[in-house]
C-alpha cells in the first residue's frame, strides 16, 4: 500500500468511528460475562498492582473505566475517532488519539 493509500484508509477508518461515537457508548456496555470473563482472566489485586494498561482502540472507554473501577491506577485509552474521546470527557482517564501504527 502506498503511503498515500494508508493516510486515505486512516482517514476513512477515523470518519467512520467519528460517525458512530454518538451512539457507541449508550449502546457498547460491558456485561456481566464480559466483566466475569475479564475477571476470570485478569485478577484485580494484579491490576491494582499494575502500571500503565494501554486500552488500544478503546472507542468510548468501557474496558478503561471498568478497570479504573477496578483500581487501576493509570489506564490509558488510545482511539483513533477525537469524537469517541470525547465521549468519555467525563472519565479520569487519559486519552490519546491515535492508533497503533
């Protein structure tokens, strides 16, 4: 893929979540299994005790504030949509726009 290719599918990616960011959070919410699940695979005494936990295409921080409920004491939420940040401006969270390249 050229480089200008990649900066269009970026672009088209951010748009596309940007859209959705209204919604995405009063729709996307974790539930019971999912919070057990996490629980069966991520012990909270471990996470308290953790550093940073990167929250990587975290839309509308769910899993981030789940964890801070947890006691996580930094986690930090990556999206690469501005629009689904600022849906979570009201979480003590850090949030950076961007992805993972």
């Amino acid at each position: 893929m050229t480089a200008a290719a990649e900066i269009r599918c970026r672009r088209e990616k951010r748009e596309f979540f940007d859209r959705l960011a209204a919604d995405w959070r009063r729709e996307n919410h974790l539930t019971a299994a999912d919070r057990d699940l996490i629980l069966s695979t991520l012990s909270p005494s471990e996470l308290a005790r953790s550093g940073p936990i990167l929250d990587l295409g975290g839309g509308a921080g769910r899993l981030a504030g789940f964890f801070r409920e947890l006691g996580v004491r930094l986690p930090l939420l990556l999206d690469i949509s501005v629009r689904m940040l600022k849906e979570v401006a009201s979480l003590p969270i850090p949030r950076l726009q961007g992805d993972a390249h």
